[in-house]
C-alpha cells in the first residue's frame, strides 16, 4: 500500500467534473483506491463515496492505494490531482 496526502489549494475541489474524471482515471487501474478525510474511509472508483467526502476548496485528505499497480496509479492520481482540476 501507497499513500500521499493531498491538499487541495484554493482553486481546487474534487467535487462535480473533477470527482468523475478522477473516479474515470482511478478505475483504469486494477489497485483499490481510498480517500481517507476526518478520519473516515471512501470508496475512490464510486462517485457517491467520493462526492459524499466533501472534498471542497481548500480540504486535505489522503489517498491511498493498494494493488499490483499501486505506485503508478498513485502516480496518476496525484498528477491529476495537481495539474487538472479546477474549483467549478
């Protein structure tokens, strides 16, 4: 298992678009993906877990990543997560 903390700056949020396209890119990996935010656990390949975190601007949360191809989809997400989303 892998895992990275994440802070979302000012102009982020994974909520809307930005959960579906990362939820898209989390599920083209075999790896489990978790999101962990004030101590509970959400599904990172279902919308409803991740959009039910409240993942706003400016939040903090972990990813976590548990499989065969776990450091490249970490890799990945995080990516995502600092270069292609945007507060809607």
């Amino acid at each position: 298992m892998v895992e990275s903390t994440v802070d979302l700056d000012q102009d982020k949020a994974l909520m809307g678009r930005a959960a579906a396209n990362f939820i898209q890119t989390a599920k083209g990996f075999v790896s489990d993906v978790y999101l962990e935010k004030d101590h509970k656990i959400f599904n990172g390949k279902s919308i409803m877990s991740v959009l039910s975190m409240g993942a706003g601007v400016g939040s903090q949360f972990i990813l976590r990543v548990d499989g065969p191809d776990e450091q490249q989809a970490l890799e990945r997400l995080l990516d995502y997560l600092d270069h292609e989303i945007r507060a809607y």
